[in-house]
C-alpha cells in the first residue's frame, strides 16, 4: 500500500511539474535524483566548500572546466576522461583544474548512491556551488540535472574560441551549441575571476598584429601595469588576474564589465566585447545594472544544456570520473 501511495504521489507532482511548465530544461529537470539520491546536492555542496576553504582559485577553475567541457561535445564529462588523447590532452585544456575536486566528490557520491549521479551533472552542480561561494553568498540559481556521461573523448573533436577571435565569430559558435549573444554577452562574466597566463596577451602589450607596439585599444596605463608582470622575453609564464579591479579580481560581480568599458580588459576578446557594435550595448546595461549575477546563473544554466545526453543508449553513468565503462570497474 506504502509503495502504491508514493508512486501516485510521484505521478501528480510529475503531472503538476509538467502542466505548469516549471522545473522542465528539455531532458533535464530539476531534483532529478530527488527520488534516487535525494542527498546528492548536500553532499557535493560539503566537498565543495572544503575544497573552496582550502583553495578559493578552484572557484574559476571549476567555471571554465564546466565551460571547456559543455563547448566541446556537449555537456557529457568528457572532458574528465583519462587517455592518451583526450579532450583533456588538447592545448585549450592543458590549464584546466579541478579533476581532483570532481574526484573526491564523485567518490562521495558513489558511498551514498553506487551508479545513480552521473559525472557531467556533477560538474553542474559544483560549478553552481562555487558560483555562489565566489559571490560571496550573493547568487544560487537551481541547476536541472539528469545529463548521462559521454563515453567519447578525443583531443581532436575539442572547438573552443580563441581569444583572437572577432566578436561575431565567436558568436557565431555559441549560436552553433544554440546559446544566443546575450548568453555569450553574460558567460564572458565568467572572467570576472580568475587568471590568464601571460602568454595569452604577450601581442596586446609588445606586438599587436606585427606593429611592434601594444594594442591601442588597451589603456596605456594597464600596458604599463602588465609589462612589468609579464615582461618581453621572460623565461616564465606569469599569471595575471581576468580582472583588473584588484578589490574584487577573486568576486563574481559586475565589475569585469565596468573595467571592459574603461579599456582594462585583459584577454582581447573580452574588450572587444565592449568596443564592439554587437556587444556594446549590452556590456553597458549590465554594468550599469544590479542583475548581473541573476543573469548570469540564468546563462550558466542554458550552457549546461548544450547537447546532452539523456538516452541510456548513448550515455552512461561512470564509476569513475576519469573511465568509462568499458572497464573492470564498472561492472
Ligand atoms: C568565449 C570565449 C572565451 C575565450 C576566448 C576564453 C579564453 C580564456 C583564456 C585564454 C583563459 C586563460 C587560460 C590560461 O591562462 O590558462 C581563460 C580563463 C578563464 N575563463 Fe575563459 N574564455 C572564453 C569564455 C569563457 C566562458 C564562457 C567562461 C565561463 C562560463 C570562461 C571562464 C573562464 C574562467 C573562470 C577563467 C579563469 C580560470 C582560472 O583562473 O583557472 N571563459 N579564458
């Protein structure tokens, strides 16, 4: 009798959801593993904020490790798979971090729930915590899940932007995973932490397109600032942060698009975004607004459906995080 009462309780809730068209992502939905792992979102919140204690820099690693995955092939894990040529072996995401976090959280997740939660919405769902934590508590905005993991990784099927590139072609492949301008406008937010290697903008500061001379379109006092943290013909590559604002350059906030509109974007592709007609505008509103970090967790939210997979048939779920399932350990 319990087991009969529960399922039709399921089955209303199921219809409610349904018939108000709230809580539906395409395949995915909200509280997917509510039945299955109920305890799944506590538990990866734990290991996350003992790995953000120890490390706050795993707060932009984690956002650009979700991005670099769901870009590349969908929002699968496949970025996570170990082999000798594997997404994670192309030279985009040879500076990627966070495996170990996933590690320890999946390891957590596998004590309480053995096969259930699938390593691509684990990426989600740590990423949506470290957002939050890197808010400083500001921002949470609820990620739908029931993503299966890829079983396909391969170093030559990885398609991310460069930084050279113009705004509308970089555009042009958000539109290609069905993100629009604005998604693209708000996920570059993304830089509001984090760092670049010096590498990335030594042409900005010493060679812009073979003239020799620093981009103008960079302010000539951040040339400055930056020179002396990356100087010509070092033998190392030093490390710079996203964001110039030094107050907040470890806070998701609104500043990076403040520090774009007054000619201090660090990456190229970021201040064109605000010299640019398509963008202008719409990097404008949101520095000038107080909605940043909603639209932006409304945008994190649309890049984690970018080509999931949710028939068995073409996904799974890992043991580990690093192999599919065509192994021993798995069975
Ligand atoms: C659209 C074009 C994009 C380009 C060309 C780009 C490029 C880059 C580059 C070159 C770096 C520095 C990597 C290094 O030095 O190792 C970086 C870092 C970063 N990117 Fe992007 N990115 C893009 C979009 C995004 C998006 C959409 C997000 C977030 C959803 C994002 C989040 C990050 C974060 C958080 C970091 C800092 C990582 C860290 O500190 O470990 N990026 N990006």
């Amino acid at each position: 009798m319990a087991v009969k009462i529960s399922t039709i309780e399921v089955l209303i809730l199921s219809l409610a959801l349904l018939s108000f068209g709230h809580g539906c992502y395409g395949q995915l939905r909200l509280g997917f593993y509510s039945q299955n792992c109920q305890n799944v979102e506590n538990i990866v919140s734990k290991v996350v904020g003992e790995a953000f204690i120890k490390d706050s820099s795993i707060a932009p690693a984690m956002i650009r490790l979700y991005f670099h995955d769901c870009f590349s092939n969908g929002c699968d894990a496949s970025l996570l798979l170990d082999g000798s040529n594997s997404e994670k072996k192309a030279s985009p995401n040879l500076s990627v971090r966070g495996y170990e976090v996933i590690d320890d959280i999946k390891s957590a997740v596998e004590k309480e729930c053995d096969r259930v939660v699938s390593c691509a919405d684990i990426i989600a769902l740590a990423t949506r915590d470290l957002v939050t934590l890197a808010s400083g508590g500001k921002t949470r905005y609820e990620i739908p899940t029931g993503r299966l993991d890829g079983k396909i990784s391969s170093a030559l099927l990885v398609d991310l932007p460069s930084p050279k590139m113009t705004v509308a072609e970089t555009a042009a492949k958000f539109d290609q995973r069905k993100l629009s301008l604005t998604d693209m406008v708000l996920l570059l937010g993304g830089h509001t932490i984090g760092v670049t290697h010096c590498s990335f903008i030594m042409d900005r500061l010493y060679n812009f397109q073979n003239t020799q001379k620093p981009d103008p379109s960079m302010d000539p006092k951040l040339v400055e600032e930056l020179s002396g943290k990356c100087p010509k013909g070092s033998s190392t590559d030093g490390i710079i942060n996203l964001d110039q604002n030094a107050t907040s350059s470890n806070t998701m906030d609104v500043s990076f698009y403040k520090e774009i509109k007054v000619s201090r974007g660090v990456l190229h592709i970021d201040q064109k975004l605000a010299n640019d007609d398509l963008t202008r505008k719409m990097v404008t509103d949101i520095a000038n607004g107080n909605d940043f970090l909603v639209r932006f967790g409304q945008a994190m939210v649309n890049l984690g459906s970018v080509r999931v997979i949710s028939k068995p048939k073409d996904g799974e779920i890992r043991r580990s995080c690093r192999s599919t399932c065509n192994n021993p350990l798995c069975v």
